[in-house]
C-alpha cells in the first residue's frame, strides 16, 4: 500500500513540473517565435520586390539607390560616381525619403 501511494504522489508531482514548462515554452513560442517569423517573412518579400531607384539602408547603415537588381546581389549607388555590388540579404529595408544622405 505504502509503494502504491509513492508512485501515486511522484507522478502528481512529475506533472506539476512539466505542466508549468509547458506553458513557459508555448508563451516564448507566441512572444518571440511567430512575430520572427512574420518579420522575416515581410523583409524576403520586400528584398524581392526591390527595383531600380528604391532608396535602402542595409545592416550597417549605409543608404543607397538601387541600380541594377541580378539573382543574389543588388548594384547600389552611394554617391555621386560611387557604385557597390551588395548581397541582397544585406539589405535592412527600404530608406525614408526624410532621411538625408
């Protein structure tokens, strides 16, 4: 009788652990996961929507106008007589017409 009640009590608590752990990992999953996605998601489609003259800012800050869009890369002008062959994935997104450059 007594072991009965020791299996009984250790899986009542196994649960009671477990449950809590859960709910932790669904909560991150809604917070952090899905709204990633989402942002990744509109970042693919705008990077394959760019054409010539849209105004970027990639990752490290540099603005620049598209000029040419191949596969994986994007020619970019960042000043006057100043061109650079870029990765597509380095594009942040697309530039302000406010900002100044």
């Amino acid at each position: 009788m007594n072991t009965l009640a020791v299996i009984q009590s250790s899986g009542s608590s196994m649960l009671g652990t477990i449950v809590p752990m859960l709910i932790i990992v669904a909560i991150f999953f809604f917070i952090v996961i899905i709204p990633e996605n989402r942002r990744r998601k509109r970042t693919e489609a705008m990077i394959a929507e760019l054409k010539k003259g849209d105004r970027v800012i990639l990752h490290s800050g540099i603005f620049g106008t598209v000029q040419s869009v191949e596969s994986d890369s994007i020619q970019l002008r960042i000043a006057e007589n100043v061109k650079i062959k870029i990765a597509k994935s380095a594009v942040a997104g697309l530039a302000n017409d406010e900002s100044g450059s």
